[in-house]
C-alpha cells in the first residue's frame, strides 16, 4: 500500500480526535507521554493505543496497518523509529526483509487546534489518564473558571507505519526442555538476551541457518530487547515486530532473564 493511502487513513482518524472541544487527546499529543496500561488502551470504538518506553502505537482494528510515533515527554524517542526503518531496508537488501514487520516513514501529521497549553494542563495527567473521567474533570475546572483562555497550538506528530502483526503465544517459549535452554544460552545470540523462548522460537520456525543469520544480523545492528512482546505473525511468518532496540550493549545484563522479567517494549 503507497505511504500516501496510510497517512491519509491515520490522518482522517486523528483529525477526528480533536474535534472534541474537551478532547483529552488535544493535550495528550502535544507532549505524549507513556500511558499506564491500566487505564486500558481504548482511543475509541475502532483505535486502540499501546505505549512503551520510547514510543506509542496505534492500532484500528479494521486495517492492516498500524502507526508509531515518538513519545516526547521524556525526552526526544524518534531516532527509535528512524533506526527501525533502516534497519528494515537493510534486512531487505540481506534478502531478510521476511523475518521483520515493515516499517516506513510516512510523514508529519500536522493540525492548528485551540486548547489550553499541555503545561498549564500537564498536572491532571497525573490524577486522571482515564480519558472520559479527565474530560468530565476539565469540563468542571472550566465551569469553575480555573483555567486561562485557549492558544493556538500546531500538533506534530511524526508517524512510522508498520504491517500489523497478530500476537505470537507458544507454551514452549515459556515452558523450555532443559535442551532448548541450553541451546539458547550457548547460542550467544542477541535473539536469546532477553528471552531464551524468542530465540529457541525462530530456531524451530526457521532452522538453525536462518536463525544464525538472524543473529548475525541482530549483532551488527546492535539489536536488542527482543522479547515475546516484540514478535508477533504476519501472514503465516514469525516477525520482529518491535526491533529498534532500547539500551546500550554496555547496558545489558550480563545474566539472561527469565521471560517474566523481560517486559520492556519499545
């Protein structure tokens, strides 16, 4: 699908989260930041948003492709997604373009809305990341006049569109014969650092060839935090779904982690 047909879908329906006068969204993008999960993940009835550390991601659940963007309020996170999109083209040029969901950059999303400034806000994100409960709150403090006067705020939202994938969920990534654990340790495989079951996983999908070629690959593009949270399956094809990786080698655990501990996303 051409990028322009993607930017225009997410653009219709990001359009029509601001046209709520007292849309928690008209705040939330202007500094997004990683939502607390339990608040849920509803944007609407067809949308959902899913954050990590570094970056948010939408999902309509009647389209075949969703978007990333970089969340902000911790600092600047696009260099995340602009890593993933090279690392995809050069997956592509290794004849390993497979074994990846495919990401591109799309383009700016870009809306002049009028709304109180994210600052004057950013406090009641604290008490209410429910979106209808803030809504009802917000519609109280302008009752209560406690708020100043609307600006003119330009919202820019750099979007990453990547295929969706369906959830990968295998009991042997989470119930490994003492075979397969060993295999994975010795492997020395960035597939293995932070879940042994996503390692042994593309090993029996893939064979021992592939998976060696994976590793390499992973290896020289310094890919990490490959976790079960970032496979997933797109068209009968076990994927990275999530491959920009999040910390510096230096950084890592010298100790594998048990698949429990390594929920990170990115």
């Amino acid at each position: 699908m051409k990028n322009e047909e993607i930017f225009t879908h997410w653009s219709k329906i990001l359009d029509k989260l601001f046209y709520n006068p007292y849309s928690y969204w008209s705040a939330y993008f202007q500094m997004p930041f990683s939502r607390d999960s339990e608040y849920g993940n509803r944007v609407n009835d067809r949308v959902e948003l899913f954050c990590g550390v570094s970056r948010g991601t939408l999902v309509d659940k009647g389209y075949d492709w969703v978007v990333k963007f970089p969340l902000t309020y911790e600092g600047d996170n696009a260099g995340y997604c602009d890593k993933e999109v090279e690392v995809f083209a050069a997956a592509k040029e290794q004849g390993l373009s497979d074994y990846f969901a495919e990401a591109q950059f799309i383009g700016v999303y870009r809306r002049e809305i009028e709304f109180w400034d994210f600052w004057e806000i950013e406090r009641f994100f604290n008490l209410y990341e429910d979106t209808v409960v803030w809504e009802d709150h917000l519609r109280e403090l302008i009752k209560e006049k406690s708020l100043g006067k609307k600006k003119k705020i330009t919202l820019e939202i750099p979007l990453y569109a990547y295929r969706k994938a369906a959830h990968y969920s295998s009991k042997k990534m989470w119930q490994l014969s003492r075979e397969d654990e060993l295999f994975a340790k010795s492997s020395n495989s960035p597939l293995a650092k932070s879940s042994l079951g996503v390692a042994v996983a593309f090993r029996d999908w893939y064979g021992l060839d592939v998976f060696q070629k994976l590793s390499d690959f992973a290896r020289e593009h310094r890919i990490n935090d490959l976790h079960s949270g970032n496979i997933g399956v797109i068209e009968h094809r076990l994927v990275f779904i999530d491959y920009a990786g999040f910390f510096d080698d230096e950084e890592e655990n010298s100790e594998y982690e048990d698949e429990e501990e390594s929920g990170r996303s990115c």
